[in-house]
C-alpha cells in the first residue's frame, strides 16, 4: 500500500464512496489493498467504465478558481 500519494488515495476513496455497490470499484479497490494494483492504475480502470459515477476531477487538473 506503499505506492501512492494522498491525492490518489483521496481519489480512490471518493470513488469508492461514490459508487460502493459497483462490483468494478469494489475490486480495484481490493486489489489496491492486496498490493496487486497501485492506487493510480485502480483509479484509471475505475475512470475507464462510464457507469461508474465520478464528481472528482481528475488528479492532474488544477481545481477551479
């Protein structure tokens, strides 16, 4: 779980909050956990599938004004 930053993880949770009952976000993030993943690759495969709910902007933007 060494392989991340704040800002991903922030990203990663928010993710999960958002679409908990997605088995897609569930297992990237178990992987994540497991050591199987980083938490960047779980969040770009999460961001890969257009049903799953995304109201954070994406960790390179800058935030708004």
């Amino acid at each position: 779980m060494s392989n991340w930053t704040p800002l991903e993880l922030r990203v990663l949770a928010g993710l999960y909050v958002q679409n908990e009952q997605s088995f897609l976000v569930r297992r990237c993030v178990h992987r994540f956990l497991a050591g199987e993943i980083t938490a960047r690759e779980a969040i770009e495969r999460i961001r890969e599938h257009s049903d799953v709910r995304d109201d954070e902007p994406a960790p390179e933007a800058p935030s708004p004004p």
